[in-house]
C-alpha cells in the first residue's frame, strides 16, 4: 500500500485518483504533481515502486504543497 503525506492511498487507483485522497490535491494538481515526479497518470497505487514514490514526496515538499498529513507552509 502506498503512503503519501501522511496518507495510506487506496488500492489499485489510478495515481491521478489516489492523490485527490490527501486533503489538499485535486485533480488538477493531481496531474500536475505526476507529471513533475515523472509518474504516468494511468499508473496504479500498487504498481507504485520506491523510486516514483519517493519522487512524489520530493515534488509535494517542493512545491510547498499543504496537505493532510503534514503542514508544508511558505516561508
């Protein structure tokens, strides 16, 4: 199962669904966050390997995103 920010994903959703679970993405920026990871949309939560899931964080602490399970805020 993956977990982003703080938040177990649901299995077997395509990534631009599973991300509209953390509080704080929508679809829009659902899309957007995949395509600065390099993760293709119609990707599924548990086809997600360590490498996609780690450049899914990066790009979420990147863009200063705030979401659910952590508080990323402007400086």
């Amino acid at each position: 199962m993956a977990r982003l920010a703080g938040v177990d994903l649901p299995r077997n959703k395509r990534m631009d669904i599973a991300l509209t679970y953390i509080y704080g993405i929508g679809r829009a920026l659902a899309k957007e966050i995949l395509q600065a990871a390099n993760v293709p949309l119609e990707k599924r939560t548990d086809d997600l390997d360590d490498n996609e899931s780690r450049r899914l964080r990066e790009v979420i602490e990147q863009k200063q995103i705030k979401v659910e399970g952590n508080s990323i805020t402007l400086a």
